[in-house]
C-alpha cells in the first residue's frame, strides 16, 4: 500500500488494538517537579494524568504529614516549585487567574498564597537565593519557549531577524519588583546562585537559543555583567556553585540534546584558570551535581541501562556508589526524579520500572518509602522486562527484552527492535506511559517481544563509550544492534523470520539506516527519521548539534554526512517501512520522512507516510499519540504476522 496522510485529529475506529491498554495507560499519575525542603522535612511536586499532559496540580507533603493538593482555585496548572531556604515557603509557577500564562506564586508553610508576576512571555525555573530575600527565574519577555522538542512556529518573513533570549529574572520578595539581571544578548540555559546571593554562574550562549546550547560556555554574572569563565570543548550542563564561592561544578560530554544531560564532573575555578575533571574514565554517566561540602559532591549517574547514586571526593576523584538499581533516577534537566536535602540525608525520587508504574518515595538514599500510592490499581499488559550483555567489537554493551503479557511455551513469537533517540540517551527501565517507553509497552501488549539496545553512543557507560559512534553513525552502533539481535534471539522463543525495527529521531533515523543495510527486518516504522544528513543540515533548526558528531559542517566536509545517509543506499530496501512525522517538528523535519518516501514510492516498495499536523518532535496531543501507535502495531501486525 502506498499512500501520504496528513492528519490533525484522528480516531479511526479501523485501529482499535489498543484502545484498551492505551485507556488504562491513560490513567496513570505522573509526577514531575520533585523539591524537597532544605531541611529533608517537607516534599512538592505537580502530578497529573498520563491522558491530560499539560494539566499538572502541585501538591505538598509538609512534615510527615499526608500529601494535600494545594489550595488553588478554577483551572490551572503548575511547574517548578522550588523551596526557600527556611524550608518554610513554596516558590511556583501557575496559570491560576490565566489562560495559558504562567505567574510566579508562592506557598506559605501557613497556606497562604500569593500572585507576585503580572508577566508577559516564558517562565521557568523558579529558584530561591541563598539569604532568602529573592527568586530567581529563567524568562522570555514577549515570547514563547521550552525548547525544540515542541511545535517550531512558522518559518516565515524574514528570518531571524529577531531573536528573544532567556535571560535572569529576579523577583524581590520585599517589594516586589522584578528585574531582568543577566545581559541581553546571552541565552541563559541552566544557573546558580552565588552563596552570597550576589552573583550567578550560568550557562549561556548568543541566542538563537535553541540552537546555541551546544556552544555554551559558563559564564559567572555579575551586576548585568558575564564573565567567560570556560570555554568548553564538548557540551555542558548543570552550573552548581560550592560552599565556599570559588568554584563551581558543572557536567561536561558529548550531548546530543538539551535536558538529557550526561558527562564528566568538572569543577572550575570562578576566577579563572585550570579546569579539574572528577571522573575521567568513569564507567558511567553523570546526570547531576549536588555539592555536600567544600570536598564532597553528589551525583546522580546513568549506568548501563540503569542509575546509580554516588558522592565524589573534590580532593582525589575517589567514588563511592550509594545506590545502584534497575531504575532511571535523575536530578535536573528534562523530567527531573530525584531531589536532596541540604546535607544530603534524606531524598526524595518518583520510583517506576519496567513493571511498576511511578510513586513519590522519600527518605534516606536507597532507604525510601512510599509517599504516594496514586498508582496502586494499575497492572502492566505485557510481561517481564530482563536485562540482555552481549560483546560486539571490544564493548561490553547491554540492552533489554520486554516480553508479550503471555508467553505459550513451544510456542515462538516477533520481536520489534526498539532503537532509542539521542543519540547521546539510552534505554532505561521506565513505566510505558509516555514517549518511546509506551510504544514498548503498546507492542509487548499486543504479543510483540521488544527489544531495547543501548548501543556505542549511548549514555551510561562513560564517555569513552559516549564518544565511540562519532563521524560514525549507522556503522559500529548498528553492528551492536544486530548482534543484540542475536543475543535474544539465542536466550528467548523469538521466530528470526519476524523481526521488525522501529524508533524515533534518532532511532527513526537508525530505522530509515538499518533498512538500507540489512533485509532481516521484515517490517519498519521509522518515526521523525533522518533520511539525508546533506539536505537535514540546512532544514532542521538546531544545526550546531551536528558538529561534534559529524567533525565539521557539511559544507566542509560533505563526504562524512553522505556515507552515512539512508538515501544514498535507497534502492537496497526491501523492507516495508512505515514513515510518521510532525509537521513542525523542529529537530528532525517532516521533509526528511517525505524525502525518504518518496524515494520508497518511486521505487515500487510498500510504504506510508503520515504527518501530524501542528505536532513538533514530541507528540503532545494524545490522540496523535494514540493514532501513531495504533498505525505502528497495524503495520507490524501486517507483516510480521505467520
């Protein structure tokens, strides 16, 4: 069948598979914006339905009190909260009183509340300074924001002819006041307070914003001044200033996206001068930095295809782990678990795995005990997730299998490769309600094996590893894929004749790629794929991305960017290959699938392309989501069946 679809709302009653487990999926609690209070007494956190994303109510747990939601009328939703440092006031943004716009709130220990913002534009990231008399926000006066994963508005007159940064915001408790504090021509990312509340280490660039992250440098403002202070070689992420004010900590790696963070420890002196790296060769991955004392650090790490909790000596790089398990727990970033008191005694993490959906948890590292039990009556429709090590090429790599909710015995069944995105990101053990993980979960459900590869590139096993598939893509990282076919091809009941593959941006990418390279795969869905590394250099908006990765721009050094491009190996499919996309996807563009159907199209092979109208690179309308995964199993189910 060959056919191009472009879709706004769809429920088509023709792909009702998995309308009851998406149904239920629906109906579980996430948790977002952990904070716990400087003193380890009190917890905060926004939770909503996995059905009604972007509908988030903050709810408090004051003492060892019951969690209450707070005491705000009519509709609204929250983000961000963050705790003074008396432990005794909620800082918050809500639409509350607004159609779409957030407000700075706070939360007395008392439950009063009070509106300070009348504000025009993108706010995020509330954080209080150190004396308690000020909150800091990140802030775009007169414009949107929240990153390329979202919907990119139209791309019309003249382009970049005005660009908006994020900058410091500060709010004066006393009088309220607000004032704009970092420079106007600096993007500012992620930052810290001073321990004497007079300064900020950040992370920043020249906007566009979206695009400059991988250029960052950090910066130390002072009075509307910034002061380079590193200029990195690689990505970085995370500036936390230390105790004593002379140094800061930040994580610096190869990162592919904004908010998915993982790279060495560094720490810098505010003055100036050498650059101290506190992991190098470390065997994982940090995701976040919390400073305990002067000589003692705290992280939160990604290690190979799980997590880890682990403090690091500032005098020697000795690392002592805390925690390790078969969980994602990260601080920070996109989707932060995972929050610290002051002295880092007690913490708190929104605990979920393969086969247990999400719940607040508090208490010391590894010692915690359920706060909520929202999720209690929600059960897995698939079976059970085990962790597969195979050896390929002189790495030691790692990956799950997700089995069907009911295995026969003598019996043998598909398996769909799941390829994650990134590609600096891996696959970890989460609940499927959301993204990539519920497509996993949706095709286990509806008797497909998955499997998940964290291939060389992924995060999780240092940087070394990280770095492993530079100017690379689709060569040693696909090697690791198909011998991790192999390895659970040899462990489970899987027919090697139905095998398919699917992923999204980078793993739409690897699909498009392995389609190209090998016809085991019988069937494929290629989701916000990359078909040609030549023509998405000028299409997509978040280019600088591509030269750490690739070694140059693709007007440098084209011959990189073509060897690896699914397009220039198009007439090697034999694969039935269904292609999705988002109409405004910023990060990887609709015209890339186009092109690569096309191609399909035009050479007799069995192909569809769906775009979703108004979508970006994440999905945030739950009926598109539905639909696309609907349309994935269809089309699994067509060609993988006996």
């Amino acid at each position: 069948m060959v056919a191009m679809l472009l879709l706004c709302l769809l429920a088509d009653p023709a792909f009702p598979q998995t309308a009851r487990v998406t149904a239920a999926l629906g109906k579980t609690t996430v948790y977002r914006g952990l904070a716990m209070s400087p003193d380890g007494k009190s917890l905060a956190w926004t939770q909503a339905l996995a059905s009604q994303g972007g509908q988030e109510k903050l709810w408090t747990r004051i003492g060892g009190g019951a969690p209450v939601p707070a005491p705000i009328g009519g509709p609204h939703s929250e983000t961000d909260p963050a705790w003074s440092p008396d432990s005794r006031t909620l800082a918050f943004f809500s639409t509350a009183g607004e159609k779409d716009q957030s407000q700075l709130w706070t939360l007395s220990g008392e439950g009063q509340l009070k509106k300070w913002t009348h504000l025009k534009g993108y706010a995020a990231r509330a954080r209080w300074s150190p004396d308690g008399k000020r909150i800091a926000f990140l802030y775009i006066e007169g414009a949107g924001g929240g990153g390329p994963l979202y919907a990119a508005p139209a791309q019309t007159g003249v382009i970049d002819q005005e660009i908006r940064n994020e900058r410091i915001a500060v709010l004066d408790v006393t009088t309220g006041k607000v004032s704009m504090v970092s420079p106007a021509d600096l993007y500012v990312y992620d930052f810290d307070w001073s321990p004497d509340s007079d300064a900020f280490a950040v992370t920043a660039a020249p906007g566009p914003g979206d695009n400059n992250w991988w250029i960052a440098q950090l910066y130390v403002v002072r009075d509307g001044v910034a002061r380079s202070v590193y200029k990195p070689r690689w990505q970085i992420a995370i500036p936390r200033w230390a105790p004593d004010g002379k140094r800061v900590a930040f994580l610096e790696g190869l990162m592919s996206d904004e908010g998915f963070h993982g790279g060495d420890v560094m720490v810098a002196q505010t003055s100036g001068g050498a650059v101290t790296n506190l992991t190098p060769k470390h065997t994982a991955s940090p995701s976040a930095v919390f400073w305990l004392s002067n000589d003692r650090l705290l992280m939160t790490e990604a290690s190979k295809g799980g997590s880890a909790v682990a403090e690091v000596s500032v005098g020697d790089g000795r690392i002592r782990t805390l925690w390790q398990g078969a969980r994602d727990l990260h601080a920070f970033g996109n989707f932060p678990n995972f929050a610290l008191s002051r002295d880092g005694s007690e913490s708190a993490a929104v605990l979920a795995d393969f086969d247990t959906p999400p719940e607040v948890a508090a208490g010391p590292i590894g010692k915690w005990k359920p706060v909520t039990r929202s999720n209690a009556g929600i059960r897995p429709f698939w079976g059970a997730a085990q962790s597969v090590e195979w050896r390929n090429e002189g790495f030691g790599l790692q990956g799950w299998v997700l089995a069907p909710e009911r295995v026969v015995p003598g019996r043998s069944y598909p398996m769909i490769t799941l390829i994650h995105g990134g590609p600096s990101s891996y696959s970890k053990p989460v609940w499927s309600s959301g993204g990539s993980s519920e497509l996993a979960g949706i095709l286990a459900s509806q008797g497909f094996y998955v499997f998940l590869p964290n291939p060389r590139g992924s995060t999780g096993q240092g940087e070394a590893f990280k770095q492993a598939n530079i100017k690379d893509f689709g060569g040693g990282d696909l090697r690791d894929i198909l011998t991790g076919v192999d390895a659970a091809i040899a462990r489970f009941p899987i027919d090697k004749e139905r095998l398919g593959v699917t992923g999204w941006s980078y793993g739409g990418y690897m699909t498009m790629w392995a389609v190209t390279q090998t016809n085991r795969f019988r069937a494929a869905m290629a989701g916000a794929g990359i078909a040609n590394w030549q023509s998405y250099y000028g299409e997509n908006l978040i280019d600088q991305w591509m030269i750490p990765f690739f070694g140059a721009s693709v007007y440098d050094d084209p011959a990189v960017y073509a060897k690896s491009s699914p397009i220039t190996f198009i007439k090697q499919v034999k694969t039935p290959t269904l292609i999705i996309a988002g109409e405004r996807d910023a990060e990887c563009p609709a015209p890339q699938s186009y092109e690569f159907w096309h191609a399909l199209r035009t050479l007799g092979g069995p192909t569809e392309l769906v775009v979703y109208a108004g979508e970006g690179h994440m999905f945030v309308k739950a009926s598109n989501r539905v639909d696309y995964q609907d349309r994935t199993v269809a089309w699994f189910q067509k060609y993988l069946s006996r």
